[in-house]
C-alpha cells in the first residue's frame, strides 16, 4: 500500500488537494473496505467492481490492487475524474474513469450486468430518487452481485452537510435541524453552491427508514447492515478509530440522531 502512496506523493504533476484525497480514500479501501466486504463475502479476487460517484478513484484503486480484475469509476465531476485518470496512469491499474449521471443518463449497454460489486459512498443521500437510483444502479449488478451503499442520515450531527460551507457555523452539530427560515440565514453567507446542495439535502432528508422502503421497492435483498458512531473514513482523515452502535441501534432515536454512518450491503 505505502508503495502505491509514494508513487502519488512524489508525482510533479498532481496538486497536493488531489494528492490528500486520493490517498485517503486508497487508504479507506485498503485498511477498511475492502478487508470489511471480503469478510462479508461480497469481494473476492477477480471480481469486477465499480464505483458510482468515484471522483479520483482512490478506493477503486485498493481493490484493484487487492485482486480485482477491472474498475468501471463514474461521477458527474469530469474534473475530478480527470485527476483521477491522470494519477492512475502513473500506478497502471486497469480503471475506466467515465463521466455519468446515474440518474439522468442510460446505462451503458456494455455496463449491464456486469458488475460483481458495485460500491455508493455517501453519494445515495444527494440523489433526489432513491429508489430510482438503486433501480439504475441494479442494472450493472451481475445476479448474485453485490451493492454496497454508505450515508450519513439525515438527523445525524452533521447529517446536513453544513460543514461544507465554509462558515464557522457549520462546524455546529445538529445546527441543519433548526427551522428552515433560521438555518437558513445561518448558512446565508456561505459559499453559493455549497448552500444550494445543503438546501437541496435538507430538501430529500435521507434517514435509513426512507432508505430501506427504497430498497424493499427496488428488489434488492439485504446482506448486512451495520451503524457506526464513529465513521470508518474518520481513521484516515482525523486518527480517529471506527465505533459501531451495534445493539444500540435497535433503539430508534440512536439510530435517527446519532448514527453518523449507515452502512448496507445489498444484494441482487
């Protein structure tokens, strides 16, 4: 793994903002991702696995690095997939970087059924159809396959993604639950499209609840779920070790407002 992050680290070419995210999410997939599915059964080597929402693709990169055959990377940043096809160029791993809206365009003949497992990482919650996106996303699992979605609810600390504007005051736990007409001025002076997608959020208030109606609708079965307290991704970006609410879960309000992860992994 440290081999792989060097290469990145001493590339001339790649900003160091590129450079910090790529190598957190390697690291999610090698430390976390890929050692959890494994043991769940849903990855094993050779196995074709894509990632809806991928940016620079670094957690595509652990499991190609861990065995799988080939990686399909979408998102609707061709920016940021460019990045991404820039740095994977100089590692060599067999990864097709395609821009994609999962919602709004046709799935690629070429995709359709094709896929062992498909990875959703806290991009499910800004999706205005769940169930329509896990309709679409059906359609490149192989039968047998396997979807693995993350969110954080919606009722969470930070659940309304307010941290991302850029304000002191969304650094406040809990602060998106106020009345839409104070959280609104609250995040009034924040950068213009971080505010329209934390409305937008506020707006489709994915909670698990809604999440599992989606998914009873959709035709998935579930596998597994697991909540944490303290998210997986935390131990790359901040030291902090992952915390599962385990039996505590079972209890509603824990689950609603205090579960910063949900975790599901699904299958066709």
């Amino acid at each position: 793994m440290e081999e792989i992050i060097k290469l990145i680290e001493n590339a001339p070419d790649i900003p160091d903002n590129y450079k910090y995210y790529w190598k957190y999410q390697y690291r999610l997939g090698c430390q976390s991702l890929v050692p959890y599915l494994t043991k769940l059964g849903a990855f094993a080597r050779d196995y074709k696995v894509a990632e809806i929402g991928a940016a620079e693709g670094g957690v595509l990169a652990a499991f190609i690095n861990s065995g799988a055959s080939e990686g399909l990377a979408t998102d609707i940043s061709a920016g940021r997939l460019e990045m991404g096809r820039k740095i994977n160029s100089g590692i060599r791993q067999r990864v097709d970087f395609i821009a994609h809206d999962i919602m709004a365009e046709e799935i690629h003949p070429d995709w359709e059924q094709r896929f062992d497992l498909v990875l959703l990482r806290d991009v499910i919650e800004h999706l205005g159809d769940t169930e329509k996106a896990l309709i679409n996303i059906k359609k490149l699992i192989k039968p047998g396959g396997f979807l693995f979605v993350t969110f954080p609810p919606y009722h969470s600390p930070f659940g309304g993604h307010q941290h991302t504007i850029g304000k002191a005051a969304g650094k406040i736990p809990y602060i998106h639950l106020l009345p839409r007409s104070v959280f609104g001025k609250i995040i009034a002076s924040g950068r213009p499209d971080d505010i329209d997608e934390v409305e937008r959020l506020s707006r489709i208030r994915l909670t698990p609840g809604k999440f599992m109606d989606a998914v009873n609708n959709s035709g998935f079965e579930i596998s597994n779920v697991d909540y944490y307290l303290s998210r997986p991704v935390f131990k790359m970006k901040f030291g902090i070790p992952p915390v599962r609410l385990a039996r505590l879960s079972r209890i509603k309000f824990v689950r609603k407002y205090l579960c910063l992860e949900a975790a599901y992994l699904l299958h066709v």
